[in-house]
C-alpha cells in the first residue's frame, strides 16, 4: 500500500470523556487448533486439517474495524487456536491491510510454506511469533503431542526469514525443557530469528493440570530470569526476552519492552463472535461482555460495566503488593486474566509477585 493509499484509511478519532483509544484489537480467529498442545492457556478443539471451528466471520472482523478506528484502532493481532488453519486466513489478511491496519500474528508455524510467507510480506505483515519449545524434536513434540510438528515449525520459520522477517521464536518453559535453553537460543540465531522469548507455562486452560506437576516456584523462576539475563542474553546475537514482571528487570530493559499487556486499551474478540477482555473468555463466560451479532463493539468499549470498572481499577485500585510497587503504573497488575482466574477479581495482586513478597524475594528497591 502506498503512501497516498494508506491516508486515505485514516479516520478522526471520536472518543467520549474519560475513555482511553482502544488501539490494538486481538481477533482469536480460529477455535480449533493442528496441535494438541498440553500447557495451552487455553483449550482449543484439537483439528488436524482444520475441518473443525469455530471460525470468526468476516462480517465480524469488518464491523469490528469499522467501529474501532474512530475508537482510535492502529493495530490487529491475529491468534487462535492456530489462526493459519482459518478457510479464510488469506481474506482476512487482505482486509485488514486494506484498512491500513498493523497486523502481528501468532501462530504455530506448521502450516507457513513459502508461498504464504510471501504473501504475508506483500500484505503488512509486521511482527510474526513462532512457537518452538524446545532445541529437539522429541522435546518440541512431547509437548505439543503432534509428531513431526517441530520439524514443520522450523521449515515454517525458514520460510519466514527466506522473504525477509525477523520472527520471533516463542518458548514456553517447564521442567521437561528448562535444560534445552541455551540450545533454544542458538537454534533462533541458526534459524535467522529476530529475537527469542522465554515465558513459563501458566496455571491457565490446560496449563492448569500441566503446571501442578511441571511448572516452576516463583524462586525457580526468578533464577531462569536471571540466567537469561546474565548468561544467554549477553553473547548471543539476538535478543533473548523472559517474561517476569517488571520490577524484578533493570529499568534499561523496560525501554525496549514490547510485551507489556496494554490492557486499558486492547479488546479480544473470540472465535464465536464474543467480545472479551482476551482469549481467557474462551474459558471464563464472565469476563465475556458481547457479541458482534447483536451487540455494537463501541457500546461495549465505551460503557460496558465491566469495561468502566477495569478502568476504574487499574491500576490505581490494584491490591497487595501491587499498590505497593513502584513499577504500578508500567506493570499495570502484569496480567489481570491471571489475576482474575486466581481470585475472580482483576484487580487482585500479580500471584507471582505477591509470592515472591511473602517469600521475601520481593525486590525492596521497587517498593513505596
């Protein structure tokens, strides 16, 4: 898209008294996913070849563009399940691009061939994150419980730098891979990957039954940042990321951060039609708040009472630790899904920094 082109997508922004740009929409596009994997936040249906939905319409993802860019709308992530395995995953593309939209995805990367890795470059594909969780295939496959399913991944990556991205290469962390981080990293810097991202499996959809017996104690986790930290990130060509929360990094680290949640100014639609705080409304029907059939997603942005309370909340009204950090207002309560999967309430206390606080690991250089 030109220059020209693209400025004639740009629309006046019209947002109420009090309410933040919703600028960034994340369209879990696809229900069902190739691979079955065990520590999935989520719980999409398992579907080989795709036969299987829900699928989100196209006539959703229009009106949800429509609405959203006088809300302030600059960007789309496209997730899942698998988004790739959409019958109209190319459309889609299409769509958004014609608007003048950012577009990032998250995918598996099974099913990037040449071909769509090309036309994803041709269509302002920006970011790409692939997930590999682990430097060999029996590791990669073990957890994903697909065969094959690693090999089809780094083909998929090879395919992505062979037209130009940089992708991200996204390893979720347990027990039965913590070993294979160093290999992990020279394996993104083998594969010509932007950078490589560590995050720790979560008591989360199916992660909750995986973790009990393969995640990691906050003190566990604190060490694997620092060894990112100190002893990966350092010699290696790319950058290497871990996810903790913010006040256990560096402030210099937090310049180049580009995966804080933004909560007060995203909003998830699901496969199905519904509107959500994220993909956790896959599995929590309270933290639902709509449907583009019969709901209008600007309404919903703009009044919605759960909406209006988030905001009301955070992160001022943040419990616990929370309101006692310095970082409050960056971190935001990290990731108020979590919080709210562990308490019902999102405005509760991060559970990882409110353990490392009662354990005495809490850093006291971020505190009031």
């Amino acid at each position: 898209m030109s220059h020209i082109d693209a400025m004639t997508h740009v629309q006046e922004i019209d947002l109420p008294e009090g309410v933040p740009p919703l600028e960034m929409l994340y369209l879990y596009i696809a229900g069902s996913c190739n691979l079955a994997c065990r520590h999935c936040w989520i719980a999409p249906t398992f579907s080989p070849n795709g036969s299987t939905g829900p699928f989100i319409r196209l006539d959703h993802v229009r009106k949800a563009i429509d609405e959203a860019k006088s809300l302030g709308l600059n960007r789309i992530k496209l997730t899942g399940g698998e988004p790739t395995l959409h019958p109209e995953f190319r459309e889609l593309v299409r769509l958004i691009h014609a608007e003048g939209l950012g577009i990032t995805i998250e995918t598996n990367g099974t099913l990037i061939d040449a071909e769509l890795a090309q036309f994803l470059a041709e269509h302002g594909c920006g970011m790409i994150s692939v997930s590999v969780d682990g430097a060999t295939a029996e590791t990669h496959d073990a957890l994903r419980n697909v065969p094959g399913s690693y090999e089809r991944a780094l083909a998929g990556i090879r395919a992505l730098v062979g037209v130009g991205f940089g992708p991200q290469l996204i390893c979720t962390l347990h027990q039965g891979n913590v070993a294979e981080m160093a290999g992990v990293v020279e394996l993104g810097q083998r594969l010509g990957c932007g950078s490589v991202k560590f995050n720790y499996v979560q008591r989360a959809g199916r992660g909750i039954n995986f973790a009990e017996d393969n995640g990691f104690e906050v003190p566990e986790v604190i060490n694997l940042y620092h060894h990112v930290r100190d002893d990966l990130d350092p010699p290696s060509r790319i950058p290497v990321y871990f996810d903790i929360p913010p006040a256990f990094r560096p402030l210099e680290s937090l310049l180049t951060d580009r995966a804080r949640c933004r909560i007060r100014h995203i909003l998830g639609i699901l496969a199905t039609g519904e509107m959500s705080v994220c993909g956790i409304g896959t599995t929590v029907p309270e933290l639902v708040y709509g449907h583009m059939d019969r709901d209008s997603l600007r309404e919903v942005w703009c009044t919605h009472p759960a909406i209006q309370k988030l905001r009301e909340d955070i992160p001022v009204n943040l419990e616990g630790i929370c309101r006692e950090c310095l970082m409050l207002d960056t971190c935001q309560g990290h990731c108020v899904a979590n919080n709210f999967l562990a308490s019902r309430r999102m405005n509760a206390a991060y559970a990882f920094c409110q353990r490392a606080d009662d354990l005495g690991l809490f850093p006291s250089t971020r505190r009031r």
